[in-house]
C-alpha cells in the first residue's frame, strides 16, 4: 500500500455523521477486498473549492476515488441520476451525504449545473467524469468528454484538479466485461493519483462558446489520460482522441 501521507484523516463534526458513516464502512470494505496506492494527494487544495475529473471503468470504481477524496478532508460531491433519490434509504443518503441530482434530457438539467456551482463557490469538492458515463472503449481508455465539467470550470474559475483510476475494473468489470460480474480474488490494487490543476486561465474571458468548451474539455481530459498512461505503464492507442 501506497497512501499520500500528507492527507488528513476527516471527523465527523467536520464532514457530517451520515458521510462519516458511510465512508467508514466503504474505507473497511476497500481495505478488505483490495490494496490501495494513493498518490497526488498533495495537489488537492486544501483551502477553497474545486473540480476533480475522474475516468470511470467499472460502476464501483467511485469507491476508490471517494476513499481516496475523502481521506484528504474534503468529501466530493458526484452528480447522481435524480431517479436514485427516489428509492428508500439510497435516496436519504443521498441527499444527507450533498450528492447533486441530475436529470437528463430535461427542462431540470440545469439545475444540477447551478447546484454544482454554489457547491464549488461554498468551498466544496464537486467530482466529475468527463465522459458522463462508463467507458465503452475496450481497453477502458476514457470515451470522449462532454462539455460539463468545462463549463463547470470556466464559471467558476475554481482549479480543476485531474485523477486517474485504475484496479475497481478487476473487481467490477464495466458491463460484465470477459462475462465476470463480481471478482474478489485476486485482490486487486485500487490505484488513484491526482495531478496538478490544469490550466484553463487563458480561457476564463473568451466566452462560453463551444470551440472554447471543447478546446477546454480536450485540455481537462488529456490531463486526466496522461495520468492514466502512468498508472498503466502504456501509451494510449494511437489516433485515441481524434
């Protein structure tokens, strides 16, 4: 295990009992079924709010980058489908814990983005996945990102740090990958590693048009991907991102 030691152990009064619970029982469960190698903590703001863009390749990979986030004092906050905060119990703790529901497709899809916004302006961690959903790529490079978390970014002027994931994959294959559902043995190791903010000053004052929130989206993603060819000791394929 490679744990940051520079990341602060959270309490209770500081985060909230509901998130301290939860993330009690998921920082046991990931210590159980896997080992851990957190690195880049050092790049998480300690003071302020800010973005944190994360890949994601397996539907409990949240877990492994939530440990990680939250270990630093600073829990995030992910958009959640809305439809989830309808089902009992899941849904109060949804809401307890400040997830930010989103409705897709909607005249509400909106609101998700300006609750987003006071979260950041309030001084909390906002988490998103560029790409809006599990990869689909084969080799689980991240799929194209969405303008989101850009937008997100070039409104608020917050840092925009980037994280890679890798590892959750071996214990929750996205869409049963390789026909395995659920694989608790090896344990695998739940990497996570955050990189230096990336840098989007040069846009703040040239407008929210979609050549801007593409050339940003293209800047936080390639950030994140370089990160995830460290982690997996590869280059990513070539033409990926064209």
């Amino acid at each position: 295990m490679d744990e940051n030691t520079d990341q602060r152990d959270a309490k209770p009064g500081r985060i909230g009992m509901t998130y301290w619970l939860i993330a009690t029982v998921v920082r046991a469960a990931n210590r159980v079924f896997a080992r851990r190698e957190w690195q880049g903590g050092h790049h998480l703001p300690v003071a302020g709010g800010y973005i944190t863009v994360i890949n994601h390749n397996s539907y409990v990979d949240a877990f492994a980058y939530g440990h990680f986030q939250y270990d630093s004092g600073k829990p995030p906050h992910f958009f959640v489908k809305a439809s989830l905060f309808k089902v009992p119990v899941l849904g109060a703790a949804l809401r307890a814990t400040g997830q930010i529901p989103v409705e897709r497709r909607s005249t509400r899809a909106a609101d998700s983005l300006r609750a987003a916004y006071e979260a950041v302006r309030s001084g909390e961690c906002v988490a998103i996945y560029p790409e809006g959903t599990l990869t689909r790529d084969p080799e689980l490079w991240p799929g194209p990102p969405k303008t989101g978390a850009a937008r997100l970014a070039l409104m608020t002027r917050a840092p925009v740090i980037p994280v890679a994931q890798w590892g959750a994959h071996e214990l929750v294959p996205p869409y049963a990958r390789g026909g395995r559902r659920v694989r608790l043995r090896p344990r695998p190791t739940l990497v996570v590693h955050a990189g230096p903010p990336v840098d989007l000053s040069d846009l703040y004052d040239a407008g929210l048009t979609v050549p801007v929130l593409r050339e940003a989206s293209s800047r936080i993603m390639d950030a994140v991907v370089t990160l995830l060819e460290d982690i997996r000791g590869e280059k990513r394929p070539s033409g990926y991102g064209t």
